[in-house]
C-alpha cells in the first residue's frame, strides 16, 4: 500500500459521501433524518396542542357534535406532524429526476391518506346530526346508508392514491364492470341475499332487538341486519346467521310488534254436567276475565267464553281473550292464574272434567249365539282317608 492507494480511497469516501442516496450526500441524508426525527419526537406536543385547540373551540359551542367529531378525528390529526416532516425532510434532501418526483407522490399519498381517513373517521358523529332521519328510514336503513357512505369515502380514497401515482381510473372501472358480470353470473345467491336485505329494511318487516319466529327456521332476537344475512340470537344465546332471503320469502312472525298476545284454550267438562252448570262455569271465568286487569277489556279485543262443541268424550267450553303482557314470563304467568281460576270455576260448580275415554254398550245378544250355562256336577260321594 502507497500513498496513492490512500489517495483513491479517499475520492471513493468522498463520492459516497457527496452522492450516496439519489445523488445526495449522506450529510445531508443525516440532517434529514434527525429533522424527521425531531418531528416524530414533537409529534405528541404538536398533535396535543392542535387537538386541544380544536376541542376548546367544539366547547365554546352549544352543539354536542363537534365534540364527537373532535373526538373521532384525533388519530388521523397526530399524524400531520408526521407527515409535515416527511415533506420537510423531502425538501431538504432536494432530490432530482424520478428520486423527487418519487418522494413528491409519496408526501401527497400521505396527505391524501390523512385526509381520508379523517373523513372516514368523522362519517360515524356527522351521522348523529341526522337522528330525526331514523324515524323517517328506520334504523337499519340509516345504518345501511352510514356504511355505504364510508365505503364511498373509502373508494374516493383510493381512486385518489391511485391517480396520484398516474394509474388511470377509466379502464380500472371498465374492467372492473366486465369482472363483475362474471361474477354476477356466479353469485346470484348473493345479490339476491342483498336486494332481500334491502327489501326487508324497506318494508321495516322487523328492527334490531325484535323478537321474531319463522316458522322452521329461527326464533329469537334479531341482532344485526347485515348486507347479506342477518344475526338472530336464540333463546339460548347462540347467534345464528339466517340469509335475507330466507327470511324474505319466508312468513315471519314478529312478536315484538303484537299489541296484545292470545289465549285460546278449549276446556272440557264432563257429559253429565248440567246446563246449569255450564251457565255457572262460562260466567264465573267470563266475569274474572272482565274484571281482571291481566286481560284485555272487551271492548278493545275479543273475549268469548262460551259451550263451543260436543267432543267425543266431552262438552267443549272455548276460552278466547287477550293480555296486554307480551313478554313471555308475565304471558305465562297470567295463564297460569287463569288455569287456577279455571279449575276453581269447574269445581265449585260441582263439575268434573273431561278425560278421553270410551264407552261400549251392549244392548242384547242373539238367543243361539248364547252359551250353555256351566253347571259344576254335584258329587256327594265323599272318600275317606286314613293317615
């Protein structure tokens, strides 16, 4: 080793030095790293003091919604100052050729990213100032059009990232159209789930939370109207996912909307019951059903106890009212009060009831289909023994 062996070691330090990333050199490569650096360390002052700044100015308010707003916003907002500091730092670097047009569409990937997702975030408390909308819609409906609304953000989004880095939308979407006839064809199941879904909120055939039977399908609680299938929790708390259009082309019972749930019972006495008797029973259940306020008035809704028929091996007393307690605990427990009525009814009127049975009568027999009477011999023989 020379001198000059030195020499060109040194001019090869030297040039890497001077162009070591995209034509600059490491100095300044440095410095714009401890700049960046610095701003992710001021990050949580910078992102503090912009966000209390802004939630002094949502309390200075009497609307409630900013503050939601300010609230929902404030991930995306810790993020300028770091995005600020990618562009500072681009700047100083002064990159040239595809190295700056590069670190250009990447400063504005990141401002757009933040923007959108801002939105995307501050979709959920602009909604609340449209409250009044869910009475008009429906629930479900206002939550469809608030997930539609952050999908369409989220597709601005990228259409925007990608013509920012010179990818054209037209053909993406031209594509994207003959892709989906293609698949439309192989999944009619799912549009078709997605049209029922929409007619079910349209028609407002049940809400979250309704309790709903079909018939050899599901019973129980609806918990999510989806897209493509709705969750219904059962009474045993496991959650089934039904497809909207089962439960569109389906009869559905929606207990949650009844006004007032049904008793019918056919009550059966014995045939030897007096019409007295009956008179006592049909007006001794009529009169507790008036008078109890478990039951609805007849006036509102139906209430008839009367004979109904002649069974087989009974006469029939219908019993047929309403109660005003839906749930099905307090249901069951005026049933079982009036069961108890019921039997006190019949039993003070000295009644019996009726249990399934059958009766054979046998009026004659033919005189050769008589059998011969059986007469034991009388033997008076009597034989003695001796031990």
């Amino acid at each position: 080793m020379n001198i000059d062996d030195l020499k060109k070691f040194w001019v090869l330090v030297a040039d890497v030095w001077q162009n070591g990333l995209g034509g600059v050199d490491i100095g300044r490569t440095i410095n714009a790293l401890l700049i960046l650096f610095a701003f992710f360390v001021l990050r949580g002052l910078i992102a503090k003091f912009l966000i209390g700044w802004l939630r002094s100015l949502a309390k200075s308010t009497e609307w409630r919604i900013d503050d939601k707003i300010v609230d929902a916003i404030a991930p995306p907002l810790r993020t300028i100052p770091v995005v600020f500091g990618i562009f500072v730092a681009g700047n100083y670097m002064q990159f040239g050729g595809v190295v700056a047009i590069i670190a250009e569409n990447l400063t504005r990937t990141l401002i757009s990213f933040t923007i959108f997702w801002t939105m995307l975030r501050a979709v959920t408390p602009l909604s609340g100032a449209f409250e009044k909308l869910k009475d008009i819609l429906s629930q479900e409906l206002f939550e469809w059009i608030v997930k539609a609304l952050k999908v369409t953000v989220v597709l601005v989004g990228a259409a925007t990232v990608l013509q920012i880095w010179g990818i054209q939308i037209g053909p993406i979407i031209a594509g994207a159209g003959l892709f989906g006839i293609a698949l439309a064809l192989g999944a009619q199941d799912l549009f078709k789930n997605l049209i029922a879904g929409i007619l079910i909120i349209g028609e407002k055939r049940f809400h979250k939370g309704d309790w709903i039977h079909v018939e050899g399908v599901i019973e129980g609680i609806v918990e999510t109207i989806g897209f493509r299938s709705t969750m219904i929790r059962r009474f045993d708390l496991a959650p089934v996912m039904v497809p909207n259009a089962q439960l569109s082309d389906t009869a559905v019972t929606n207990f949650t909307g009844m006004t007032y749930r049904r008793i019918n019972w056919h009550i059966g006495v014995e045939y030897r019951t007096s019409t007295e008797q009956l008179a006592e029973i049909c007006n001794g259940i009529r009169e507790f059903i008036i008078k109890d306020d478990d039951f609805v008035n007849p006036e509102l809704a139906h209430a008839h106890v009367r004979v109904d028929r002649f069974n087989d091996s009974s006469i029939d007393i219908i019993v047929y009212c309403f109660t005003p307690k839906r749930l099905l605990g307090e249901y069951l427990e005026v049933k079982e009060r009036l069961a108890y009525k019921i039997m006190e009814v019949v039993q003070g009127a000295g009644a019996g009831f009726a249990f399934p049975s059958t009766s054979l009568y046998v009026e004659s027999l033919p005189a050769t289909d008589r059998p011969e009477p059986f007469m034991p011999p009388q033997d008076k023989t009597v034989i003695k023994t001796e031990d």
